[in-house]
C-alpha cells in the first residue's frame, strides 16, 4: 500500500470479548431498542416528545429546533426555569422528604440533604444572591471543594438566572482570575477550603490573589467548612467578603424561580486546553436540561430508590450534567464525597458503596486504574453487590481496565456503558445502553438514540466500517455547546470549520466490521511511524493487557529512519520490579499483541504519570521528557513533582 492509500489512523487492536445484556436485566431495563428506530425516524420529534413529557414549562415552546449552522436554538419560545425542575416539582410532587444528596466529608462527617431541604437552602441562597446585587444575566464565578453548598450555589444561580461558572477548587489564583475576566463575573462564591488527604487545604487565600485583577468582582461569599483547622484564620475584606452563614442563613426560605427562555444561558464551563486561552464553553437551559437528564435516566437505569454515584468533581462537566442537574431532574439519590479515594485508604469508595448500599457508580478510567494498581484484595473486602450498573468517562478505557472493573467492581454481572462526551457536548453521546447493547470492552459502543456521529478520513468522507479517522457529529443534539463565550469566530473555527457541515470533536476513533465506534485518542496525539498513524490508545491498551501493568502512556519522538519512534511509560502493579528484562518482555508484548511497527522503541518505568486535575495523561509533557527539552507551561498539572520524578528515573529499556 503506499503511503497515501493509507489510513488516517490505523485499525490495530481486535478485542473479541463480548458481553450481551441479562435476560433479567433487559425485561426491567428503563431503555428499550425501540427509542433507537423512533429517534432515527424523526430525531427531532424524538427530542421534542421528551421535551414535552419530561420538563416543566411555565410557557410551552413552538418550534423544537432552529439550526443556523453552526448555532443551534432548541425548544424555542418555551420557559422554564431549571431549578424548578429539578427541586420545586419533585416537593411538589411529595417527594420532599426524598433525599437529595448523601454528602460525605473526608474526614468521615455527614449530611444528608433532603429535595425539601434543597428547595429551603437553594431559595435562601437565590435570596442572598439579590441582595449582594446579583440580577438575572450577571455571572457569578464558583470556586468551591466537593461541598453541598457548591450544588446549591449552582441552582441558586439558576433560580435567578445568573449563568455561574464554576472553576475547579484545584486550579489556581491565575487560572480564577482569567475566568472571571473572561466572564466579567460580579461575584465568586468559596469556601475557607475543605480536606484533601487528610489535611485542611485553604482555598479563600488564592481567591484573594485572584480578585487582586479582576475588576468586575464586588463581593466575595464565603462558606465556612474549616473554621478554626486553617491555620492563620480566614481573612475577610471589609465591604467585599460576606460569609454564607452571615448572609445566607437569615434570607426568606421562599423565593421564586424566575421564569427564563429556553436559550437563556445556564453556564459557562471554561476548558483548560492545554497552551491556548481557555474556551468559555456556553450551555443554554431548555436543550441541557432535556438532554442531561434524559440520557441520565436511560444510560443509568435509574430506580426511584437507587442510590447513585458519580465520583467525579462537581467543577467538571461530569459534575454539572451528572452529579447535578441530570440526576436532580430525576428526583435521584445521590452521593456526594468531599476527599480523595486514598484517605484514609484505598478502599474508601469501597466502604462508601457499602455503607450507602451503592446501585450505579460512574468514574473516570484513571481513577479504575489506580485501584487496579493496588490490587484485587481491597474490593474484595467490601460488600460491593448492591451495584447494578458501572460506568466510566473521561479517557478510552483499556480492555484489560473494562475487564478488572466488571469483575473486581461489578462482581461480573454487572453492564458497563463506557459513555463517550465532551464538555462542549453537554450530555453522553456515544453509549451502550443497559439492558440493550451487547457490550465489547474498551468500545463506547454506539451513538445514542437522536445523535448522528460518524467517522471521517480527511476528506470528510465516511470510512467504512473496519476503519479509522475523525470523530464527526452530523446533527444538532439539544445539550450541544451553543458557542464560546464572546467568540463566535473562534466556535465556527474551532469545531466546524475542518469539516463543513460537521462538528469535529478532535478525537480519533474507528468503528469495527460490526459498526461499533472504539475512541482512540486526541488526534493531535496520533504519531507516525513510517508512514503509519498510530493511536496511542491502542498501543497504551496493549500494554496494558499484560498483567504486570497498570498504567501505560506512549508519545511520539523524532526518529531519523522512522520519521517517528513509540516511547512508552509505564507504571506496575504492585509487587512487580522494573527490570531491564520486563521492559523488553514488554516491548516484545506489544509487537505480538498489535504488530511490529507498535513495538515501543524505549519504555521506561514510572512511579507515575503527569496528569490533568481531570485526569487525562499530559502527553505533551511527556513527549518533553522524552525528547529532554524543557518543559513547557506545567500550570495545569495534577502534581508537579511528577515530572521530576519521572525525569530521576532510570530503568528505561531501550532499543
Ligand atoms: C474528551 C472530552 C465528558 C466528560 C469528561 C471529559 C475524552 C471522554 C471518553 C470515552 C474515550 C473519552 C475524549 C473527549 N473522552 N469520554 N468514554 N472514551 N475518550 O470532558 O474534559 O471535555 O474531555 O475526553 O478525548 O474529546 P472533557
């Protein structure tokens, strides 16, 4: 074949496993196959059926969908008001002593927070808002540990329709600042701060060296969940900062949601693209509400006494659509954990789902295989067996990673949906459906019902099943990312413009001989290696598929005969030593296991890898510390010290 017959990316790993749905499951399941035909018959007749059964309107809407490529308006001339759909109704509908949200701290105390009590602490809060000069349409920036107070602070945003943008408790002073600029928010909501690993981690002090240059802030709301543990005390400006207790405590319990268009704007959820200005993502009301809690309730199989959980950051898009309104729309139960899975030990979730009799957990791959790496015997203390449904997000999952989670978690009988979406996508796009899909591991399966994706070489062309190239959405969904804030060139540019007509998510993926889609990594990830594009995925999944590893990244590097060379990084399992021989075996592994041009010209050990505080491997990072250059902007890593210890480490088996 010569080089530019090609294909964009290159079909390696085959994973035969295959998992159909219990008989017992699919006869209780909430998703049947017959929504797949009725969305592909008319998919906005689809969407405006659920529109109409699902949300509460103050004003119905005329006209579902309005689509001025590439800006969509969904259920137009309809009102609502979110908050209201997910609070007021469900107390309304005497489900007032429900419980809303089982919180935990890490330091083991509890709250337990009823629909009842959510509708008082979210109108007070609404209340507290007003007074401090918040109107409808002022943003409102919220920068806050895994607390209940974030949840409500969100829906107090919405209840009068000041679009919040929330920014990860973990990010810095520099990175608040930007997005309150970026936002001209008025306000910004905290906390003293909250514990991680056992410790109190101070959050208001960074808050203050935020507003330090941003000039639209006028006040600074405090919740108190440290008190005295911050160890010089919690300073607060005069006529800035206000604590919640002070100022939301003592508002009327009553307060009424504001009625707003169906495209008003929700929130800004801004992504931390790794060297560029950050995108203020904008998410409108009506469309968000319909499509998060609708997949939510599909995708989940949620039960009206299910507890759930979705173990990701409240800051994240994960959080917004699945820990808040999603679940909230659907009268759920959930859990909510302030800390880290390690404190006090790395059965913490485990004990967790134990206690609270857990039935769906939703969480990241990274997070699968941490406890992979600590081994099989800290699940297999736990009662786990009120789990009925896993999910994951965020990353490919590996083969081998699917596999120990359904064993070692879901005691083997469980369904796992792999659900592949995007902050700009809102809602879960790609997704078995429990009950429904014969599940492969490390495959998201297939679109979900009403979502046209498909795959691309670089013509725009559909690649025929077996093949790979660009991830592609072809219709408007009704939680899609209505632009970026501020920037509409950079929204057509963005997402739009390298394949007319189409959204282009940045993502490679391929889809089988039986249609089913496999994500493989960012694009600007692929590498090529004599005239191959690789994923790095498949590659990653090889290693991993050995039973000594845990974790696996491969970046590129400049090679003089290939053009590129596979470097690997890998960290073991524990009770495994990093040899010179291991790091052959495994090199050798990938080769047998995909072909020959995979096999890694070095690998080295890690303790280890560079990540994002989402998670996700910094392979840029990494393809420095390949290549010994500097490093570049580091601001978005989980733990800097990462690097070094990588940069310190010998071990590497080399060709
Ligand atoms: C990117 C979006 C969606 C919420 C969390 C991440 C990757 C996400 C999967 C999956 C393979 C996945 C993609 C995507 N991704 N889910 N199931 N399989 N890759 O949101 O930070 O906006 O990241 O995460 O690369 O484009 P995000």
């Amino acid at each position: 074949m010569s080089v530019d017959q090609r294909p964009e990316i290159e079909n390696l790993l085959a994973e035969g496993r295959t998992f159909p749905p219990d008989p017992a499951f699919s006869a209780q399941a909430n998703a049947q196959a017959s929504i797949y035909d009725e969305a592909a018959g008319d998919p906005e007749g689809f969407w405006a059926r659920i529109a109409r059964e699902t949300v509460i309107w103050r004003e119905p809407f005329t006209t579902t969908l309005e689509w001025d490529l590439p800006f969509a308006k969904w259920f137009v001339g309809g009102k609502l008001n979110i908050s209201e759909n997910c609070v007021d109704r469900h107390v309304a509908n005497g489900l007032g002593e429900k419980v809303a949200y089982h919180w935990i701290g890490e330091p083991g105390d509890k709250r337990t927070i009823t629909y009842a009590d959510l509708l008082r602490e979210v109108s007070k809060a609404a209340n507290a808002l007003r007074e401090l000069g918040i109107n409808t349409g002022d943003r409102v920036a919220i920068y806050m540990p895994m607390i209940p107070e974030l949840p409500i602070a969100m829906l107090a945003c919405a209840r009068i329709g000041a679009p919040h943008t929330v920014v990860f408790g973990g990010f810095s002073a520099e990175a608040l600042s930007g997005r309150i600029n970026d936002a001209e928010a008025k306000l910004v909501i905290t906390a003293d701060g909250g514990w991680r690993r056992g410790k109190a981690a101070a959050l208001k002090p960074a808050v203050d060296e935020a507003v330090q240059s941003t000039p639209t802030i006028e006040h600074v709301l405090v919740v108190r969940r440290l008190g005295d543990a911050v160890e010089s005390g919690t300073a607060m400006e005069d006529g800035r900062d206000v604590w919640w207790h002070d100022v939301v405590d003592r508002q009327s319990e009553t307060c009424e949601p504001v009625a707003l268009d169906s495209e008003h704007m929700l929130y800004l959820l801004y992504t931390s693209g790794t060297t560029a200005k950050p995108k203020g993502i904008m998410h409108t009301t009506a469309g968000y509400l319909v499509g998060t809690s609708y997949s939510h309730m599909q995708i989940f199989d949620v039960k009206p006494d299910d507890v759930y959980w979705c173990a990701a950051d409240v800051g994240w898009v994960t959080g917004h659509s699945y820990i808040v309104y999603g679940p909230l729309a659907n009268a759920t139960t959930g859990v909510m954990y302030e800390g880290t899975p390690d404190t006090p030990a790395w059965d913490r979730w485990w004990q967790i789902i134990e206690d609270y009799k857990v039935n769906i957990l939703y969480c990241a791959p990274t997070a699968i295989r941490a406890f992979m790496k600590q081994g099989d015997a800290l699940p297999a203390r736990h009662d786990l067996s009120s789990l009925r449904v896993l999910g994951s997000v965020g990353e490919p999952i590996n083969p081998e990673a699917w596999l120990w989670y359904h064993e070692h978690i879901g005691g083997g009988k469980t369904p796992i949906v792999d659900t592949w979406w995007q902050t700009e996508t809102g809602q879960i796009l790609i997704t078995p459906l429990p009950g429904v899909t014969t599940t492969k591991p490390g495959s998201a399966t297939f679109p979900f019902p009403g979502i046209e994706a498909d795959i691309v070489d670089g013509a725009g062309n559909s690649v025929p099943l077996g093949g790979g190239g660009y991830l592609v959405l072809k219709r408007p969904w009704p939680a899609m990312l209505r632009g970026i804030y501020g920037d509409p060139e950079r929204y057509k540019e963005t997402y739009w413009n390298r394949f007319p007509g189409m959204y282009f998510a940045g993502d490679g993926a391929k889809r089988d001989e039986d249609g089913y889609f496999w994500l493989l990594g960012r694009v600007d990830d692929v590498m090529n290696v004599a005239g191959h594009r690789l994923s790095t995925t498949e590659i990653e999944s090889a290693l991993v598929s050995h039973p000594v590893v845990a974790e696996a990244a491969v970046v590129g590097g400049p090679d003089p005969v290939t053009g590129e060379a596979i470097n690997a990084f890998v960290i073991l399992r524990l009770g495994n030593e990093p040899t010179k021989e291991l790091g052959q075996a495994l090199r050798d592994h990938v080769a047998t296991k995909i072909s020959p041009i995979a096999k890694p010209k070095s690998l080295m050990f890690v303790p280890d890898l560079p990540k994002t505080r989402s998670g996700k491997i910094m392979r840029r990072l990494l393809r420095d510390i390949a290549q010994g250059r500097s490093l570049g902007d580091t601001t978005t890593l989980a733990d800097a010290t990462v690097v070094e210890t990588i940069r310190a480490n010998t071990g590497a088996a080399e060709e």
